[in-house]
C-alpha cells in the first residue's frame, strides 16, 4: 500500500450522523472503559459508536460517538437510569441480542424494585451504572462490528446542543423492520434549532460534542417498564 492510500484510509470520519432519521447503521464498537481527557476521567459511560455505512461495501460515510452522563444523586437519579436502561434494551433488541437474557440479568444482580435505593448516593449510583453497563456490553459485544446488523436510528438534540439518542423502545431498530421509528416532533425540531441559534450567538463560548446525553422526557416511564 503507496503511504498516500495509507493516510488517506487510517483518516478519521468526520462526518457524523444528521439529525432525524438514519439509515444503513451498525453499531461499530462499544466500550465501557473509563475515558480521560486531558489526564481527568471524564463523566461519561458506555460509549457506542454509532456509523453510517455504504450497505454493499460497509465503508464507513458518517459516525458519532454518543454516551451516556454519570449519575448523580438528587432529583432526576431514578428517572435518568431508566431512561439510560430503556435506551440500551433498545440496542440489545435492534441487533439481535438476547433481550430477555439481558432484563433477566439487570434483575438478579440489581434491585430493579427499588431502584430510588441504587441512586440514593454516589457510590451506589456508579455501581448501578458500571452494572448495567458491564450487562449491556457482554449482551451485544458479539453483535457489534461493520458487518453487523443494518439499523435505521432517530437522532436528535437536547436542550444544550448534544447529540442524543433517545430512552423510547422505537428510537433503533433493524433498517429492514416494517417497525416505524417514532416521529420528529415538533418539540426536537424546535429544540435543534435553539441550540443551532445559541451556539450561532456564542461563538467562542465551550461548543457541544459528540457525548450523548439523554433529554428529560415529560412522560417518565414506570418502574413496571423495567420488568
């Protein structure tokens, strides 16, 4: 291989996934080790990388990274773990894995009964979450990779300008499922277009990554989602 090839094929993507619907997805990789930057662990967990990919060939046109906050004890600790577990039983069931075997997982070794219990401080918030990722990675691991399954995602924004993914059990799917991704609402448009106006206003002011986080949803789902 000429070293121009070389460079040009080792170059990162830089493209990355648009708002709304995407099509001709894999899930390229998925790690949940602990990320640093700049020598300081960064609050984040379970990092998936989520690629757009040419179906025939499985080259890689467009990709962004998208994790999830860690927890912090207070008001919306309950709600943010179900919603992060809702969002990650959505991957496991899109690419094949064994959702039943993840659920049943989750239960035994966490008290999904009261889960105001596993938030209730910091420490029990980081076990919860290194749990559930450490159940989330062992259920998809095999079935992650460019020839994976081909998905179709509805990616949007929160409040703040990150790219999110959603905690909805319609947000991924395969991208030959007849299952119909929920729909934009107005809502997502008109938050991607407050945060595009912000950033637009401050440029010099910190710019949003790529590190996902969940929005707050109005209708927050029931513990009895969880079982």
């Amino acid at each position: 291989m000429s070293l121009f090839r070389e460079i040009v094929e080792t170059a990162p993507i830089t493209n990355t996934l648009e708002f709304g619907y995407n099509h001709n997805l894999v899930i390229k990789n998925v790690d949940i080790g602990q990320r640093l930057r700049k020598g300081i662990p960064v609050s984040q967990n379970t990092f998936i990388t989520y690629s757009k990919v040419n179906p025939e060939t499985r080259e890689v046109l467009a990709e962004t990274e998208l994790s999830y906050w860690n927890l912090k004890p207070g008001k919306w600790a309950e709600d943010n773990f179900i919603d992060q577990y809702n969002s990650l039983l959505a991957v496991v069931k899109a690419v094949g894995a064994d959702a039943e075997k993840f659920m049943d997982s989750i239960d035994s070794e966490l008290d999904t009964e009261n889960i105001d219990k596993l938030v209730k401080d910091k420490k029990s918030c980081t076990e919860a979450q290194e749990t559930l990722s450490k159940i989330f990675y062992d259920s998809v691991k095999d079935h992650v990779g460019l020839q994976s399954t081909l998905l179709k995602g509805k990616f949007v924004m929160n409040e703040s300008g990150f790219f999110v993914t959603l905690s909805s059990p319609n947000w991924i799917c395969k991208d030959v499922d007849t299952e119909t991704l929920d729909k934009i609402t107005q809502w997502e448009v008109t938050t991607r277009d407050k945060a595009i106006a912000a950033k637009a206003k401050a440029p010099t002011s910190a710019k949003p990554d790529n590190a996902g986080k969940l929005p707050g949803t109005k209708n927050k789902p029931t513990l009895n989602d969880l079982i």
